[in-house]
C-alpha cells in the first residue's frame, strides 16, 4: 500500500514540474488584419508581446492615406490592437517602435522598430493593385552592416536589428557601410554621421521594392574626455555631464551637485532631501543614483509612478500579518509587492511619496495600474481590541492570585486552630 501511495505521488510530481512555465528573452511581433484594402475601410495593426512589458509609439509614413486612431500604445505580455483608418489611394508605411521594454526576469530590453505596409486601392482596381504588390520583392534586409574602423557588439547578423558601439573620445564622425540584401531595396541613414560624446542613437532604414521596410538601430557611445570615473560593487560607472542625454525626473529639480573637485548636473528633492545623478555603466546604459556627498556613496534610486502618486521605494522594518513578498514588474521595473495570496491583484508596497513626503504602506493594484495609501483600521482596531484583553486578563490573574493567597492563608489559620484543640 505504502509503495503504491509512494508512486501515485511521484507520478504528481512529475506532472506539476512538467507544466511549469519557463520563460524565455522577451520579444515582440507586429501584423495587419489586411494589407491590401479599399480606400474608406479601417485596419486592425496587432503588436503582439512576448514575456515583455512595455510602451510602444506608431507612426504612419503618409497619415493622408492611413491615419492611425492612437500613436502610443501598452503592451503587458498580451496582444494591443489599434485601429487605422485608410483615407485615400495609396500606400503607407506603419512603423512600430519600442520606447521602454523589458523582459519578466527584470531586464531592459533594446529591440529595433519593425513596419509593415498598408496598400490602399480604389473598388475598381483592389485586385489588380492586390496582384502587383505580390510581384514586389518584400526583402528588406541588409547583408552587410559595419562601421569603418569600430566593431558592432553582437557581430552583425541580418536578423539583429539593434547593435552598440564604443568610440573613442576624439571620434566626431563615423561612416556608415549599409548594403541591402535586395539590390532593388533602398537604404537611409548610411554615409557620413555626426556624433558627439556620451549616446548616440543611429537608425539605418531598409525599405524593400514592396514598400516594407525594417529599421536597424546603432546605439554609439562617444568616451567623454577626462571622465568622472566611480565603482559600485564590482562595477564600473561614469558620471553624465552631458546635459542631453540626462532623463528627466519626476518632482526633482535640476542643480549643481559637487562630485570630488568638480560641479556636475544632478538633482534635488526638498521634500525627500536627497540628490540624483545618472551613471553611464560600461554597456552605455544611464540610471539614477542616490548621490551621499559625506559617505561618498551610491545607491540606486527605485521608484514607480502611477496616476498622480511618484513613489521612491524602501525596505520596510516590520511586514504586516499574512503579507508575504513578491517580486513584480511594474511597467519597467522590478518591484517587492507584498500579498497575501500570489495570485492577488492587489497588494501593499512601502515606499515614500517623493511630493509629499509621506513614508509608509501604499495599495498597489496591478489590473488598474494604480497606488493609494494603506489605512489598515480594521487591524488597528483588533490590536487595540487585543491590547484591552491582555488588561482584563492581567487583571483577572490578579484577583485570582490574591483569592488564591486568602483561601491558603485561611486554610493555615484554620490548620493551627485544630492543631491547638488536639
């Protein structure tokens, strides 16, 4: 019997390990519900995402032939679907580009636009123009992608549209090498390019005979000359000067902030005390750091916005009751939300209010996409309910301590009083 109990449970095991999820590199794809249309009929663009979250624009290349009805959209591992309106004969490029996404283990994700073509005819002509658009090459990769005298990271592959690049500090230009697969495709954003110090973001554009076209992007970075170098942990990281490629920051203000023997551009928020400044690390990539003038330290500045409420997070001393961590994501970043059951929507978040300056618990809805502050009355209400009883218990034990010393003292003086008359 044992060994029968001990199999059916193995069998189970088995079973639930079988079906649990893995989750691979996030990635998105994007698909038209028609790309050969009569004018005055709508089309559905679909973006499709894969284990990513994240904002995307669209844009049309002739909004006079397909106009779209909203040029930004959210995608959270599902598929968002945008109306386009087709307004006259023609054709018109749809262009789907990522503005922040990342993938569900946390990590930025820096993946290239991709289009696709809407070809808009008249009633008479839908099929004729429907046949010539299939005799078109729709090839609009490159063969050949490189820069003279740099090396793209990854090696250039005609599948991988997004590529970096380090220059030295002297670099003011570059020459792009950009050489279609299709000799009938046409190629922008090769030849001679400025460049200055710090990011430098270069989109090569290929557009197939069909129309189609794919965007390869080149994220450069110029070294600064003389740069603020600093290490956190195991890593390395430079100080932004460039006051382009610094981001903009909720309910902080831009000011001087002394690093060393050098002023530099970082920020200040009253109501939290404290100063930012963004850290270039060694992949280009710039995030904002808690500047301790007096301990010389760094440390990451987390936070989330939602409605009206920018929330810089914090590790909490003491958790509530029956509230267990979670990691989730939160648009792009990794946040601790704390549940009482995984598969909650809602939860509690600790962190304080960068307007205001309130520290504490804040409810986290994840399906509304809101935050709010946490009132826990009702267990404020049962501590004190239970601090009242721990007093009457202490009381209670006291009085039966005191009759409990009577009864025994009685019992004594009664003991001596038959001892006497013996």
């Amino acid at each position: 019997m044992f060994n029968n109990l001990r199999k059916i449970a193995l069998v189970i095991l088995f079973l639930v390990l079988s079906v649990t999820p893995v989750y691979a590199s996030g990635d998105y794809n994007i698909s038209l519900s028609s790309t050969n249309v009569s004018q005055g009929k709508s089309v559905n663009l679909y973006i499709k995402g894969n284990n990513i979250a994240g904002g995307f624009t669209i844009t049309s290349s002739d909004s006079t032939v397909a106009s779209v009805a909203t040029s930004s959209a959210w995608v959270d591992n599902n598929t968002a679907t945008i109306s386009i309106s087709t307004l006259k004969v023609g054709s018109s490029t749809i262009t789907v580009r990522p503005t922040s996404v990342s993938d569900y283990d946390g990590n930025d994700l820096s993946l290239g636009a991709k289009s696709v073509t809407i070809n808009v005819g008249g009633k008479s002509n839908t099929s004729n123009s429907s046949q010539e658009t299939v005799k078109k090459n729709s090839d609009n990769t490159l063969k050949e992608l490189s820069i003279d005298g740099l090396n793209l990271t990854p090696d250039f592959n005609a599948s991988t549209t997004s590529y970096t690049v380090t220059a030295p500090s002297d670099v003011e230009k570059i020459n792009i090498k950009a050489t279609p697969n299709d000799s009938k495709a046409t190629v922008t954003g090769n030849g001679e390019q400025d460049v200055s110090a710090g990011a430098n973001n270069l989109e090569i554009v290929v557009t197939a005979e069909n129309g189609a076209t794919k965007t390869y992007t080149i994220t450069l970075n110029v070294l600064e000359k003389d740069p603020i170098e600093i290490k956190i942990g195991k890593k390395k990281y430079t100080v932004v000067r460039k006051i382009d490629d610094l981001p903009d920051v909720a309910l902080f203000e831009k000011c001087d902030v002394e690093v060393g023997n050098e002023k530099v551009t970082g920020y200040y928020n009253e109501k939290l005390n404290i100063y930012l400044l963004a850290l270039k690390d060694e992949k280009g990539k710039i995030g904002l750091y808690i500047y301790d003038n007096n301990k010389k330290s760094y440390v990451k500045y987390e936070y989330i916005t939602e409605g009206k409420i920018t929330l810089y997070l914090n590790n909490p001393d003491k958790i509530p009751d029956k509230f267990k961590k979670y990691n989730v994501m939160v648009k792009n970043t990794s946040v601790d939300v704390y549940k009482i059951s995984k598969s909650d929507s809602l939860g509690i978040v600790y962190g304080t209010n960068v307007e205001t300056g309130h520290k504490g618990w804040y409810v986290f809805d994840k399906k509304e996409q809101t935050l709010a502050r946490y009132y826990d009355k009702e267990g404020l209400f049962y501590k004190k309910q239970i601090e009242s009883y721990k007093n009457y218990l202490m009381i209670l034990a006291g009085i039966v301590s005191v009759i409990i010393i009577v009864v025994v003292i009685i019992s004594l003086v009664k003991g001596k009083k038959k001892h006497r008359r013996r």
